[in-house]
C-alpha cells in the first residue's frame, strides 16, 4: 500500500497477510500519520485465479487534526496465477461519513478524478465518485452513500490479462470526521481451453517452455512461485505430472 497525505511524499507500506482456512488471505493494517490522520485496512483477498480473483473489506481514514487533510492512496494485490484470456471486472463501494459535533465532512481530493478508482496491472480501469464530489453535514451523525459496477458482477471488459488488481483513493476530510470507503471487486477470467493449467507461458501450447519453468524452480516454495501449477505453494513432482499429462495444444 502506497499512502500520501496533503500531496506530500508518498508513503510505502507492506502488508502481510494471514492465510485464513478457505484459502483466502486477511491484510490488516493501522498506523497514524505524523500528519494526526489514522489510516486503517481490513481487507480479505481471494487472489487465486479459479477463475476469478476478489476483493472485500475497509479502508477507513480518521482526520484526528485540526485541519482538512487530503489523502491519496493506492492499494494492490497480485493475482496468482495471472488472469488470463481476457478479463470481466465489477463490484461495489459504499462511503460512510462519520461527523463530529461541529460537521464536515468528505470532498475530492486536490487534482484528483474521482474517490474511488479500480485498477487492474496498476492502471485505472474504472472510477466512481467522480469530482466534483461532496458529503457534508452539519453537526454530529453520519452519511452514506453506495454504487455498484459492471452488473451483474462481473461484467465490465477489462484488459486481456490480470496481473494484479486493487484500488485508488483521493479524498479531502475534514477536522474530526471518518471516511470508511467498502469494497467488492471482482475481476475475472475469460479463461484458456481446458487442460490449460500447465500453460504457464500463456501460448496455448504445454511444451518445453512451461516444463522448463517447473524444473528451473523444483522444490522452490511460497506464493505465486513460478511454476506451482497446482498452486499448493511448492514446485515437485505434482506440478510435473501435470505438465506432463497436458503435453501438446491446450485442449487438443
């Protein structure tokens, strides 16, 4: 995650996750910045390409300072393995405003296109919230506000292939007021033929290249290694067999 406040030096942080027992992996984080905003992240990823990848939880911004503070951040995960054959993408976001007692609340921040922005290979694929944007109250309460996106999810045409997918957010918050911004994002593959698993180099053919890619890596193990087809966090003779047994064009 890549945080900057009120346009200054952008700020990277790396999240560990906690692999959760159906497969999915949890990314939490707070921190406070010297600038008196608290930023907090509860996210849960399923990044595992069958055949589509997800992303729900919060991001949560705290204005603990006497001054509107502008906040642009940037959040990815990568996508295991890549998404390939074309891509469909959607989900939905809500805002939540939380005021004090003396009002505010969220508005654009300075420069930007809109609040929210979904990226897919770190490139802006779709934008909700466009600026100008404003939820403002006076006195104390809360204000919300939900959209959603390439329905029914996931339906929007994304690139043509998914490395990693995430989100953008450029906001303004007042002193004393909270911005939590919810996320669903679905990305999603169009798919290689069936028996395809083994391709690891994406050409439509299981030959030298992918059998190459798991004997350059025998025995490596953790996240996304190249060349764990069956993606069980380690490169042996499971993987081998695989390519093996899908020799030849994929689905031929």
């Amino acid at each position: 995650m890549s945080v900057s406040i009120d346009d200054l030096e952008l700020k990277n942080f790396y999240i560990p996750g906690v692999l959760l027992p159906d497969g999915r992996f949890k990314y939490t984080l707070e921190f406070t910045d010297v600038s008196g905003v608290v930023v907090y992240i509860n996210q849960t990823v399923d990044a595992l390409s069958d055949p589509q990848a997800k992303i729900t939880g919060q991001t949560k911004y705290t204005n603990t300072s006497g001054v509107p503070r502008s906040v642009k951040s940037q959040l990815s995960f990568q996508a295991c393995p890549v998404l390939p054959g074309g891509t469909l993408f959607g989900g939905s976001v809500t805002v939540l405003v939380v005021t004090d007692a003396n009002g505010g609340g969220v508005t654009c921040a300075p420069g930007s296109t809109s609040v929210w922005q979904a990226t897919i290979n770190d490139t802006v694929q779709h934008i909700l919230f466009a600026c100008p944007f404003q939820m403002t109250k006076t006195g104390s309460g809360s204000l919300q506000t939900s959209t959603q996106f390439g329905t029914p999810v996931p339906s929007k045409p994304g690139p043509d292939d998914a490395s990693s997918f995430g989100m953008n957010h450029n906001l303004t918050v007042t002193s004393g007021e909270a911005v939590t911004l919810t996320t669903t994002l679905v990305v999603k593959s169009l798919g290689l033929p069936s028996g395809c698993n083994a391709d690891l180099s994406f050409d439509g053919m299981v030959d030298g290249i992918d059998l190459s890619a798991v004997l350059g890596n025998w025995n490596q193990g953790g996240w996304c290694v190249e060349g764990d087809v069956n993606l069980n966090g380690v490169v042996d003779g499971d993987d081998l067999g695989e390519v093996l047994a899908a020799w030849g064009t994929c689905g031929g």
